[in-house]
C-alpha cells in the first residue's frame, strides 16, 4: 500500500460547538495491493501540520501501536506519511 499527492492544497473545516476547533484536510490516493482501482481519501491535518508535498508516501511506524489486549492499531489523529520513490 502507499499513498500519493496529486496537489499541494489542504481545505481548512472549522466546527463551531465542538470547543471551536479548526481542523486542516489534504485530499490524496490510496493505492491499495488489495484493490483493482486506487481510492480516494482525506488526510487530517494538524492546523500546524505543513501539507504534503505532491509525490508518494508510506505510513510511518509512528502511525500503528498494540492496544491492550496486543492487537495493532492505526492511530487516524497521528498521521506522519515517509516520502518515498516512486512504486514499481
């Protein structure tokens, strides 16, 4: 699996009731090995966060932990993409 930046643009969403936060989305590609199609997905962004430049990426390490009872987890509220070369 990897995913790809095709723009270097983020859409910024404020909720307002929610403790007033703003959050920061940048739309990508999923390239899955399951899948015939690649998908379309949102990213969420730190409203610090820089966008990602357009290329391929892989999940960092960073983004999966065990929970407790030792099952892997994806954490979607820590997000850090590895730029890589392009996939064969």
């Amino acid at each position: 699996m990897y995913i790809e930046i095709t723009k270097e643009d983020a859409v910024k969403k404020e909720e307002i009731g929610q403790g007033d936060k703003t959050h920061y989305y940048q739309t990508a590609i999923a390239h899955l090995n399951t899948e015939r199609f690649p998908s379309e997905l949102r990213l969420k962004l730190n409203a610090t966060q820089k966008i990602y430049e357009v290329g391929f990426y892989e999940f960092d390490d960073s983004c999966f932990s065990l929970n407790r009872f030792k099952f892997l987890e994806f954490n979607p509220y820590n997000i850090n993409l590895v730029k890589i070369d392009k996939p064969n």
